[in-house]
C-alpha cells in the first residue's frame, strides 16, 4: 500500500500541498456511482458526475493523489507522450490528429474547470519549451512543429537565441533551440487534485480512503464493488486507477503496464525560466518546471535505470537515475549545477505500447475504466473523466473513449 504521508514516499506535491486534508467517511453500503482512484482523472470523473447531479463515492486505497497525479512535474502540456510525427506514423494521420485534438480540448476544459471551481493550484498559462540537444534534435522538432502547424495546430520552432530570449539564465552548450508549445501550463498537480476533489465534495460526492477495489459483478440493474472492507453496490462504477488497472481489471494485464518515474526538486533558485520545459536527454525524456517561490522540478532519466523502470510498483528513488538527473539538470541549466537538491521521489506511471491511454467497457457491466496514460495524464484528464461520467449515467459510448478502445490496431502491434 502507497504511503505518501512516509517521509521517504512524498513528492513535492505532497509536502507542499498546505491544504486541510478533505473529510474522508467510512465505506458505505451504496452509492449512486463508484469511483475507484483518487488521481486527477477520477477526481475529474467524480466533480463531472457531480455536477450531473449524481453522488459519487471516490475510493482511493492511499488518498487522493497518492499515484502519478501527486508525483509528477506538474505540467498540462497539449500532445501525446510520443512525438507528432511519430504519433502519425504509428496510428496514421487521421488518429494522430484525433488525439491531438483530444488533449487540445482537455487543456482548455481543465483550465475552465480550474476558474469555475475556484481551484487554487497555481496554474501559470506560460507554455512549454521543448529544449532540442544539438542540431539533429532541432531538426526533428522542425519537421515535428511543420506537421503540427499544417493540422491546425499552435507551435513555434526556436533558433538557440530565441529560446535563449525566453529563458532567464544561461542555457547549456549543447542546447541549439526549441519547439516552443503555448498550449501549455504549469501547476501545483496536489493543489489541482485536491482542488477537483474539494469541488466534487462541495456538491454531494464522499471520499472513503483505505478500501482496495478487488472485483466487480451484476447487482439487478446496477453492480456489486467488493473491496477487502466489504462491498458497496451502485448504480455504475468509473475505475480510473492508472498503474493499478489490471490489478483491478485481470483482462488489462499485459495491456497497462507500471513504469516508475523519479523526479527531484531544488532548493530555491534564481530565475531561470516562465515556461514549462521538455528534453530529450535520454531516450526516455525528461521534463520539469521552475516553480513561483524559485524551486525547481526535474523528472525523467529512467534509462539509467536497469529495464529502464518497467514493471516495478516499487516507489523507491535510486542512485543511478538520480545521480543522471543531477547531471543532466546541469547540462541544460548550468547555473543550477550548484544548488542543493530539497527532495527525490518516485512514482509509478501507466504505459502502452502505442503510448496512449485505454478506456472502455468491463463486459456487460455498468463499469467504465481508463488508464495507461503513459506519463502524460493531465490534458486527457478532464475530458476522459467527462466521457467516463456519461458513460456512467447511462449515455452512449462517447467518442473519447472510442477513440482510445482497447482493441485499437496500434495497441496490438
């Protein structure tokens, strides 16, 4: 079980959360839809089922943000894990620019959420920068910013002058330019899913924190949720459980598979930079943000790990990965090669194989589920969790989750 009140096992987010903790109650008996994780897609689903009129149970095994959500870099960035190119090239033009668009929509849509609602999470409309290593690099994002611009979508490619421009400090040598996304924020992710949370509370949803969903089956109209506390029976159920999916959906094993994810923060630091931020200083990518009080975070370097981190649930940061953070937070930022480190901390993402999030229905039930977001959750979130809620109370399939069905070609291979 994630404890992210153990020293060892808090993210920034969960540190720097400064939020009253939401009232949690004991696990009831019914309720009119289940939502079984606490992230930032179940805290969507359940303030979009809120807002519907419906009572949503939240279940979380660890609290809310406990995964990925909580233990992240903190950006809603438009696009998919994998490059444009490389995104149309795998599921063919008309996909790839479905998916875009998709994210697109979800980066607006939480932005919306986040003014309705009042949720203060520090969200910065600033951009992202996809910082290029050396020419080849650069040009591969020309070719990548020259596909996005003729599908309709914003980007901007940066010579190193310009990107130096947007950049308070010094970038590294090696740094030749950008592909500079303005469909882009940065954010507190705890604030934002305790945010979300809060909102859907406000409006007649509970938070029950400790039952561990095991299996689902028919209960008249509605289903039966057996957790290791007991059951609950309601009218539909959203599983939005990331990394812990095919725990709790067997069929989905093989397809959703954990990947963890480490991540550092700095001690305060001059300033460096507005936007969010992106490199490929290894084959897995890296990513982070300079937070308002002059902090910074820095993820990714898992393959310097050994299997590059897949299939571990373990939330253990380890030396080799952190020590090529260290380094490669250098390279980019050389200022920052003297600034003591606050924090590490890990976490388990959900991958594919074709990078994109699964989402559909468990055989006849009234169970609707999504996850495999492949480190790139926050712009599906809103607009996945409102698909997965009208689902819930009874819609047809809306498009969102047809565009991502399990049995997609690209997944297969």
């Amino acid at each position: 079980m994630i404890d992210p009140a153990a020293p060892d096992q808090r993210s920034h987010w969960h540190s720097s959360l400064d939020r009253p903790a939401l009232a949690a109650g004991p696990l009831p008996p019914v309720a009119d839809v289940v939502v079984v994780g606490g992230g930032v897609l179940g805290a969507s689903a359940a303030l979009w089922l809120a807002r519907a009129g419906a009572r949503p149970l939240v279940l979380d095994q660890a609290g809310p943000a406990a995964g990925a959500s909580g233990r992240n870099g903190g950006l809603l960035v438009s696009g998919a894990a994998e490059s444009y190119p490389d995104a149309v090239a795998r599921l063919g033009p008309a996909a790839a620019r479905a998916v875009y668009a998709l994210s697109v929509e979800g980066f607006y849509t939480m932005r919306a959420l986040v003014d309705e609602e009042g949720v203060d999470c520090e969200l910065r409309l600033s951009g992202n920068l996809g910082l290029a290593i050396g020419e080849a690099q650069l040009a591969r994002y020309a070719a990548a910013v020259e596909l996005l611009r003729a599908d309709g979508f914003a980007a901007e490619l940066l010579d190193r002058a310009a990107a130096q421009a947007l950049v308070e400090a010094p970038l590294g040598p090696e740094v030749a330019g950008a592909k500079f996304n303005p469909v882009a924020a940065t954010l507190h992710s705890g604030r934002l899913v305790h945010g979300l949370l809060a909102a859907a509370i406000a409006r007649g949803g509970a938070l029950c924190v400790g039952p561990r969903a095991l299996a689902f089956a028919r209960d008249g109209a509605g289903v039966r949720v057996e957790t290791d506390q007991g059951p609950v029976r309601a009218g539909a159920v959203v599983v939005a459980a990331n990394a812990w999916l095919a725990r709790i959906i067997p069929a989905l094993e093989g397809v959703v598979t954990p990947v963890r994810g480490q991540a550092l923060v700095s001690a305060p630091a001059p300033p460096l930079l507005t936007p969010g931020f992106g490199v490929a200083l290894t084959p897995t990518g890296e990513y982070g943000q300079q937070r308002p009080d002059g902090r910074v975070v820095f993820g990714g370097c898992r393959a310097a790990a050994p299997g590059r981190d897949v299939g571990t649930y373990d939330l253990s940061p380890t030396p080799p990965v952190q020590a090529a953070l260290d380094a490669g937070l250098a390279r980019i930022f050389p200022s920052l090669a003297a600034i003591p480190v606050e924090r590490r901390w890990a976490g388990t993402m959900a991958f594919t194989a074709d990078y994109l999030p699964v989402a559909g229905q468990l055989d006849d039930l009234p169970v609707w589920y999504a996850g495999g977001f492949s480190g790139h959750g926050m712009p599906f979130a809103a607009p996945v969790g409102r698909a997965l809620a009208e689902a819930a109370l009874g819609a047809a399939a809306p498009p969102a989750l047809a565009l991502l069905r399990p049995d997609r070609p690209s997944l297969a291979g």
